[in-house]
C-alpha cells in the first residue's frame, strides 16, 4: 500500500526531476521511489562502515550465535530444574544442548 507524503525540494532538482520523468516516460513518484531504494545501498555501506570502527574503536562487541543462544537461555535453581524433572516437564529449555556430548559404550540395564 502507498501513503502520500509532502515534501519541499529546490527548484532546479524539481527541474531535473521532471526532465528525467519526461525522457523516461515514467511519474515523479517513480523516479523519487527509484531514486530512494538505490541510496538506501549507500545508506547500508554508511551504516555498515559506523558499525565497524564503532567496533575497531571498542565501542561494540560482538557475539556469536552460541553465545546470544546461551544469553537468551532460560535459567532456574537447581531446586526448580528438579521438581519439573521429577514431575515429568519438559526441563530442555534450560539445558545448553552445545555442550552435550554423546557418551560411548554404555550398559542397559
């Protein structure tokens, strides 16, 4: 769906803007929307490029997938992780299934 907006713009780039319009057949609305989607590009390698020297300058971190997973992992006392497991809960969102390690050779009873 569009929404119009209003904007106010210096007359010689409304000049231009009707040139380009009327050589490429085409509406104001559709040489403004063209001309919007290709700066967003340059607005994605500005904020890109912030991103990293906010980084080289220590001012973020960054996180690996394993690590925002564990963060966001919910935690319980032991108390609480017992009682669920005991009374037949699903405890596997609190455990961190990364670390688990399959075991070998192990007896049935």
């Amino acid at each position: 769906m569009k929404k119009s907006i209003n904007i106010w713009m210096d007359e010689t780039l409304l000049t231009d803007l009707d040139a380009y319009a009327q050589e490429l057949a085409h509406s104001r609305t559709y040489i403004i929307e063209k001309a919007v989607i290709s700066y967003f590009d340059t607005l994605d390698e500005m904020i890109s490029d912030k991103r990293i020297d906010e980084l080289k300058a220590g001012k973020s971190e960054v996180y690996s997938l394993e690590e925002l997973k564990r963060s966001m992992m919910k935690t319980i006392t032991a108390k609480e992780f017992d009682e669920k497991f005991d009374n037949g809960k699903d405890v596997s969102e609190y455990l961190d299934f990364s670390k688990a390690k399959k075991l070998k050779n192990i007896q049935k009873k």
